[in-house]
C-alpha cells in the first residue's frame, strides 16, 4: 500500500484523489507548502502529490526546498492546467511526473505505482548524494574556525 502525502489547498481535488487511490494508498493531507514541509520533517513517504499552484508557494519552490533538506521521496505535481509545457517545467524542476487534474481516475493509482518504481535508481542517487553532502557539511565544521 503507497503512503501519499497529498499537497493540494482545494477541497474537492482531495476528495478526487482519495476517490481515483480508493483503499490502495495511505493518504495524509496538507493544504500549504508550510504544511506540508512540517508533516516532511517528521514522517517518509512513498510519493508526495503537489498541486503546483499552491496559495504559499509553487511546486519549483516546493521541490526545491525539499531537495535541499535532503528529502528525496517521489514527487508528482498535479495542476488544473493540463499543457504540455507545465508537465516539462516540473519534470525539469525534479518532478517524477505529472497529471493534469481532469485525467485523475481509476487509473491514477497505476500511474503513481509505475511512476514511483521507475524513480526508484533517481530516489537512491539523491539519497547517496545528499548523505555525501552532510558529510562534507560535518567535515567543513569541523574545519571552521
């Protein structure tokens, strides 16, 4: 069973996601980039569904940030907007891939499982350089005068 951490401020598209994942994932809400980064802090996750519009931040800012603090779980921006250039903007900003919120059903589920596990080598290779960047973090404090 996935546990998901669904980032969306709207009601009714978490209603959606929760009626396309069914009883096949663990779903744990957060309505803000803010929230989000704290419920992130302190649980793991197998994929994270970011709205990419969100009121406190965009889904750029979004994975950024958690890159940046090390955290490396799947991520798959989901939008109103359903171009093609959106899709590329996020897969480009670390996204593992995107879905228009009007193509969301039954087959969601499918997608974010093929989704995750075809990410799976890119999740291992920022988990091994983000334990190399707190190694190299240490070793410069060590070395600080």
């Amino acid at each position: 069973m996935l546990k998901v951490l669904l980032v969306e401020d709207n009601l009714s598209d978490r209603e959606l996601i929760h009626k396309s994942l069914g009883n096949r994932a663990v779903i744990k809400e957060a309505t803000s980039g803010e929230q989000a980064f704290e419920i992130l802090s302190e649980e793991k996750f197998d994929c994270i569904l970011l709205d990419s519009h969100l009121p406190d931040c965009d889904s750029g800012t979004f994975i950024n940030t958690i890159r940046r603090q090390g955290i490396c779980t799947s991520v798959v921006t989901i939008s109103e907007l359903g171009d093609e250039l959106l899709a590329v903007r996020s897969i480009k900003l670390g996204s593992a891939g995107h879905m228009p919120k009007k193509k969301i059903n039954g087959g969601f589920f499918d997608f974010l499982s093929t989704t995750i596990q075809e990410e799976a080598f890119q999740r291992k290779e920022c988990e091994l350089i983000a334990d190399v960047n707190v190694k190299i973090r240490r070793k410069l404090q060590e070395y600080a005068i």
